[in-house]
C-alpha cells in the first residue's frame, strides 16, 4: 500500500464527531492528545498524525472550547459542519477530510467511552496488513439493560432479514486509505456506516474492549433517535421486509379461503352466523395488517425519494487546520 508518508510508522488520523459535549470536550481533547504523544515517543505513529474534532452544529460551548485548544495544542484540528447532520454524517465529513491526509483513521466517539488505549493494537494489526479494524465490546456491562436488549433485538433482526452487520461494533473503527476510499464511493444519502463497512470488502481483523459509562454530559442518542437509527439500519440493507409484506399478504389471503369455506359450509348445513365478532375481527386484522405493509413500502418510498434529490449529506462552515 502506498503510504502517505516515507516513514515507516503510519500517519494516523484520529476523527472525533461532537455535539454538544462542552462537558468533555477539553477533556477529551487532552486524553487523545497524550495519547498521541505516547504512540509517538515509541515510533508506531508518523509526527504528523493528528486528531480531527468534527463540530457538528454544536449549539453550547463546544466549538469555541475547541478552538481555545487549537493554541496550545499542535495535533488539534476541527472541521465545523454548517448545522447539525447527525453523527453519521460527521464522521463522515472527517473521513473525507483525512482521505489523502492519513495511511489511516480511526473513528471514535467523542465521550470516549470506546476506550482509546485500544488504538494501539488497531495499529498494530494495521501494520499485519488489516484494512479494516472493528472494535468489538467485549461486554455490555456499562449500557443500561434497556439499551442492552434492544441492541440485541436490533442484531437479531438484522441476522434474520439478511444484512451484514458486525455484532457489538458501533462506530469505533480503523480504516486504511483506501478503505476510506471505498467507503466514500458509496453515495447513498441514507448512511449507516457500520452496514457500508462490511460491503467494503479487503482484509479486516478485530480488536476487543471494554466499554466505559458516559463520564460527563448525557447521550445524544436517545430513544427516538435509536430507533430512528435501526429503522434506517435495516431498510438500508434488507428488502426482506417488503418480501414478508408479499407473504403476509399470501398467507391472510388462503387464511380467508379457508374461513370462506367455513362460512359456505355453515351456511349450507343452516347455520345462521350471526358474524358480527368475526367481522369486526377481521376488519381490525387486516387493517392493521394493511397499515402495516403501507408503512413499511412507504419506509422505502421515503428512501427512493430522499435519494432521488441528492441532497448533501453534510456542509463544511470550517476547517481549521
Ligand atoms: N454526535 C454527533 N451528532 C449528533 C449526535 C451525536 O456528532 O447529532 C456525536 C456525539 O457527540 C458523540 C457521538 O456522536 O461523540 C456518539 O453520541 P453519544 O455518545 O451521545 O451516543 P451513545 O454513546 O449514547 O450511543
Ligand atoms: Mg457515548
């Protein structure tokens, strides 16, 4: 692989999605920034690896606390989104940035709850020859049991309808250049980066660690955004759902022969069905039914149109770099 510098050790690209985390950010700031350090001292990263802090749309402090920083601190960079994309966005936005500006980024999550020691042995299976390191949680002890179970429903329907997700990996991750490359050829407006990844193909290897509790400011993510995310996940990936829609329909369909002969049978042995709870049943079953399969080809109407406009996934104010 070419790399971007004639050194041996890789220019590594720290990206860092952040809204709203006046909290931590400082903080944050600060742990990658000796961390940094400490790779450097012992060679396995390139001097002019840095950190790129992605502001998206932030309405506190977190911009302003960042380019305070920025002074005294030689690794810091920041690329100001023009409102708030939405996380997946703005780690997009960095990748794009850092795609001819590293041999390789990593993604991590600004609270730094996926811990960054971890980094080094991405690194070191990097330099193995990985395109793509995932980072696997090894437990959930740290989410909440709500969190914990949904996350599971969510990888269990994702396994049934089809779609290559990898199980416990959210969006800590290392990613060569050209995998960067690769990811970036995808021009799909309804991102779910941890679905695209694994399309990606080249080598890829795992790391594992523990999951820490958030230590300041609370989550971005909360239920109606969680939710919002698995829906995207899954219709970004799966037609399966419309396909159980066309067997939901089959099937209510010989249902209904079936209770059609009943009904035939009844009438012709004299038995006066007075229907009123059947019918009411029905009505109720198969509107919802109806409703439902409405709902989901109208999820990938959605999509087709929301594609069809092209819009930007996501619009740089600044970058300071
Ligand atoms: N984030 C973002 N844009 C958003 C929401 C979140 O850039 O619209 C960032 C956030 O600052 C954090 C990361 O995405 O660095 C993950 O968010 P969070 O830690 O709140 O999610 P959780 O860990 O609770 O799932
Ligand atoms: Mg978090």
């Amino acid at each position: 692989m070419k790399k971007c510098s004639p050194s041996d050790a890789p220019v590594l690209s720290i990206i860092v999605p952040c809204y709203n985390e006046e909290e931590i950010i400082e903080w944050s700031a600060n742990t990658l920034s000796d961390f940094l350090n400490s790779l450097k001292k012992e060679a396995l990263i390139n001097i002019e690896s840095y950190l790129c802090f992605v502001d998206d749309g932030s309405k506190d402090k977190t911009y302003e606390t960042l380019n305070k920083l920025r002074i005294d601190n030689q690794y810091l960079r920041i690329i100001k989104l023009s409102r708030n994309f939405g996380h997946q966005a703005a780690i997009l936005a960095g990748l794009k940035y850092a795609k001819k500006k590293c041999d390789c980024a990593i993604t991590i999550d600004a609270d730094l709850q996926d811990d960054h020691t971890t980094i080094k042995s991405m690194i070191g299976k990097f330099n193995s020859g990985a395109e793509i390191v995932y980072g696997i949680r090894n437990i959930r002890t740290s989410d909440s049991n709500f969190k914990r179970i949904t996350a599971r429903i969510f990888y269990k329907i994702m396994e049934f309808l089809g779609a290559k997700t990898i199980k416990d990996h959210a969006d800590y991750r290392l990613l060569s250049q050209r995998a960067i490359k690769f990811l970036l050829k995808h021009k799909e407006v309804n991102i779910f980066i941890r679905g695209l990844v694994p399309e990606i193909g080249l080598k890829t290897d795992m790391v594992y660690y523990e999951r820490s509790i958030r230590t300041a400011g609370e989550t971005k993510y909360p239920l109606k955004k969680m939710f919002a995310f698995a829906i995207e996940g899954i219709t970004s990936f799966s037609v399966k759902p419309l396909r159980l829609v066309t067997f939901l329909g089959i099937i209510i369909i010989l249902l209904s022969l079936v209770v059609a002969i009943y009904i035939l049978v009844s009438f012709l042995l004299g038995a006066i069905i007075v229907g009123w709870t059947s019918t009411i049943i029905s009505i109720w079953f198969l509107g919802g039914v109806q409703l439902l399969s409405i709902g989901i080809i109208g999820e990938y109407i959605g999509k087709i149109y929301k594609e069809s406009k092209e819009r930007p996934i996501f619009l740089i104010e600044e970058i300071i770099q």
